[in-house]
C-alpha cells in the first residue's frame, strides 16, 4: 500500500482529498494536516508515508516552503502539488523542487485519481531495479510531465486526455489496441468523448491508427500507443 499525507488548510477539503485517495486501489490515507507546521509534524510521527498530496496555500506558510523543509530534515518523500496556486511562478518553483505533479483544484475524482495511479507505475517502474533504455526513461517521465499530451485545444481536459492515454499504455492483446468502444468501457467516458481524444492522440503522433476489416461493413477503427509501435 502507498500511505499518503494530506495537507490542506481547509479540513472540509482534505477529507474530500483523503476519500478521493482512499477509493483508488493500491493507496491509504496515513494521515491529514492542515498547516505547514502540523504538515511537518506529520511526516516525524507517521511510520511509513510516501506520498503528499501538499495544498499550497497554509495558514502559516505555503506549501513549497513545507517541501523545502522536509527535504532539510532528509525526508524522501514524494509530492503531488493539490491547489488553486495556478501562477507560472509557483508551476515554475514546484518543478524545480522535484514535485512530480501539480493539480489544480478545483479538480474531479477522475483527475485525482490518473495522478495517483500514474504515480503508482512510477514507482513500480523504478522499484523493479536494473537499467533503462530511453524508451523506457520516456515512459517513466511521460505520465508525470504536463506534456504527455502536448499541446491540448481549447475544450479538452487533461485529466481525461490522461484516462485515455493511460488505457491504450495499458492495453492487451496481439496489438495492443483498442477501438474507442473499448476505451470508453475502460474509462467510464462516452463512446463519442473517447474517439475525440483518440483522434486528438492520433493527431499529435502519440496514438497509431489502424483499421480491422471484418466479415461484412465499415472497418473498425484501432488505436494503439505510438510507443508500442
């Protein structure tokens, strides 16, 4: 289990973070704070966490100053920035620190949750040890970096740009593709939502488009994960 630490100033919110965090397999909430210096104290008390999901904006200081404290005290503990702080000064600082996301609230569970999951293969990805080739480095970076959907229009979501991107990584079979009744199955998002942002995937060189003709009528449309090319 990945224990996490919520921080946020507003108690009403960390305990919707915290229900959020405990719905997503895999994950357990180890405890919550609601200022910098209970942040801290947390993280000395608390056995084991591994992660914070770390508000910005705290009574008594914000919460990059929290990151640069704990990282003094030699605490390794990861960092998901959750918070309305949306200036490029902050985005910029937060990078700098070795946060490994940034979610801007408000935000959905669905959002939350690719965060968290994507954090999850991260640190599967590195626990299995050995060596990487640059295939396997642009793997382990893709999902943390905002660009792993480059370039987004006007009127698409990351997160669910994220819900698809995560299901053609994952997928199975000969291929490894999917069509876009099948993503929507997999995501919960409608068939139409699912083939927008497999279209915009496509367009962007990220997903490979390939047709399955049948016995009879129109060709099926397939999407894989370019990298799996």
């Amino acid at each position: 289990m990945i224990e996490v630490l919520v921080v946020d100033d507003d108690a009403r919110v960390a305990r919707v973070n915290a229900a959020y965090v405990e719905r997503v397999p895999g994950f357990r909430v180890a405890g919550q704070a609601h200022s910098a210096a209970e942040a801290l104290r947390r993280m000395e008390e608390l056995p084991r966490p591994d992660l914070v999901l770390m508000d910005h904006h705290l009574p008594d200081g914000t919460g990059l100053a929290v990151v640069q404290e704990m990282r003094r005290r030699g605490h390794q503990i990861d960092v998901i920035m959750v918070t309305a702080a949306r200036d490029l000064t902050t985005v910029r600082a937060a990078l700098r620190q070795g946060v490994l996301q940034y979610l801007v609230k408000p935000f959905s569970f669905a959002g939350l949750r690719a965060k968290l999951e994507s954090y999850a293969d991260l640190r599967r990805t590195l626990d299995r040890g050995g060596t990487a080739e640059q295939s396997d480095v642009d793997l382990i970076f893709g999902p943390l970096s905002a660009g792993a959907v480059p370039g987004l229009p006007k009127g698409h979501s990351p997160p669910t740009a994220e819900l698809v991107r995560r299901a053609l990584m994952t997928a199975e079979g000969a291929d490894g593709s999917l069509s876009a009744q099948e993503v929507a199955e997999e995501t919960g998002l409608s068939r139409q939502t699912a083939q927008r942002y497999l279209k915009l995937l496509e367009r962007t060189g990220k997903a490979r488009l390939t047709l399955r003709y049948g016995d009879a009528g129109r060709p099926e449309h397939r999407y894989a994960w370019a990298a799996h090319a």
